[in-house]
C-alpha cells in the first residue's frame, strides 16, 4: 500500500520548484492532490503530470495573501473531497537587500506571502482537521530561518516566524489529533537559483559537506514522510534538511 494512499492534501506553491516535486512524490504515494499556486497555465500542467502518474488531483489559482481566496479553495476542496488530511504550507518568495537599502515594499511583500501566507492557509483548516480528529500541517522554514543569511533580513524573519507558528500549532493541535511540523531545507537546485552566477553556486556547494546543491525531490521526500502515519509520534519538529552545512 502507498504510504499517503486516500489522503486528501492541498499543497501551495506547488506549481513549481520544491512545491511540484512535492505534488508529484504525493501522487505517487496515492495521494488526492489539490494543486495551489498563482498562474493557472501553471497550475494545470502540475495537475496533469499528476494524473499521468495515477493520482487524482484538482487545481486552484489561489494567493495565499488573500484570504477569501484561501477560504474559498479551502470550502470547495471541503465540498468536492469531504476532508483535507494534510497542508503543506509551501509557498514563499524571496526579495533580497540588505537592511540599510530594503524596501518596506519588499519586507512587507515577503511578510505577506511567507508568514502571513502559512498563516491564512492553516487557520483556514484547522477547524476542519480538528473535527476530523486527524490531521498533518507542514511548514516550509529554511535553514535561513535558523541561522540568518546576508541580504534576507525579511526571509529569515518569515522562515524563523514559522518555526514559532509550527512550535506553537504543535502544542495548541496535537491534542486535538493534529501534527504540525516544518521543514527546513538547505540550499536546493530550483528555478529561484537561475539568475546567480555559477561561481556562486559552487561557493554554495562548497558550504555543504555533501559538495552539491540538494534537489526538489529530497524535500519531497521529507514532506511524505512526515504526512504519512510512519511519522505519527512526530510534533512540533523542525527537520534540517541541507545536506549538513549547519554542522
């Protein structure tokens, strides 16, 4: 048996990078996906490579700064499936500077997406989750969130944001059947990496034990796990996941 077989779980950000390859690895772990992103183009492609792989899946344009948009995928996801089993609170941008030469457009735009964002998306299931007595919330952080980084004074806040959220959901939920737990990547070869000059990626590569760029799909992986019933006794955690350049 697939381990997420029957799950109903809504992904946001998962037209692309990080958030598609989570869409693809829960169909094929049997999951009903219910694909969230900005660009409906996008977001139909996603919807069919998860079909071509045997999943049931359904597409909504949804941005997660609106919250009647939220709700109202939430309520017709309800409508349609009669339960949501999993979120995973994946989208995110980034807007870098450093703090002598941000915005308050690009703090408040990354605060509105990334922490205000995971925000809406998990108030808007958690009753439903708390009904059902059953229940997994999956956060994005990063390893930015944990131990800052040059030029992403409005990133690191959101992602170490999360961590609160996830810390706090763990313990306010968990009682009530409900996991809640964050995922922290390193740095991943994704589309967001595209426009950085190669010798930076290898000075990236440098900082990682490992020597490479992790991939889309060894977040995924991580993502299933922690949304399926082998990960029962995990609440509240914040995996690491960055090929050891913490260490």
């Amino acid at each position: 048996m697939k381990r997420l077989e029957g799950k109903i779980s809504l992904i946001t950000g998962a037209a692309q990078g990080i958030g598609l390859a989570t869409a693809l690895k829960f169909a094929r772990e049997g999951a009903t996906v219910i694909v969230c992103d900005v660009k409906q183009t996008a977001v139909d492609e996603a919807v069919q490579q998860c079909q071509a792989l045997g999943a049931q899946a359904a597409g909504f344009v949804m941005d997660v700064t609106q919250r009647d948009m939220v709700d109202a995928v939430v309520g017709q996801v309800l409508t349609r499936f009669g339960r949501i089993d999993v979120l995973v609170n994946n989208a995110g941008i980034t807007q870098d500077a450093r703090l002598q030469r941000m915005t308050l457009e690009q703090f408040d735009r990354v605060i509105d997406v990334n922490l205000r964002g995971v925000f809406h998306c998990a108030q808007a299931v958690a009753d439903i989750m708390v009904e059902q007595k059953a229940g997994v919330i999956l956060n994005a952080s990063s390893v930015v969130g944990i131990y800052g980084n040059f030029g992403q004074t409005n990133y690191a806040a959101t992602k170490f944001g999360v961590i609160g959220f996830t810390k706090t959901w763990s313990r306010e939920l968990g009682p009530k059947g409900v996991r809640v737990n964050a995922v922290a990547p390193g740095f991943i070869a994704t589309p967001i990496l595209s426009t950085i000059p190669e010798k930076v990626i290898e000075e990236m590569e440098h900082r990682v034990p490992l020597r490479r760029l992790g991939q889309p799909e060894e977040i995924a992986n991580v993502y299933a796990f922690l949304a399926s019933d082998e990960a029962s006794y995990i609440n509240g955690a914040v995996i690491e996941v960055s090929g050891g350049m913490s260490v």
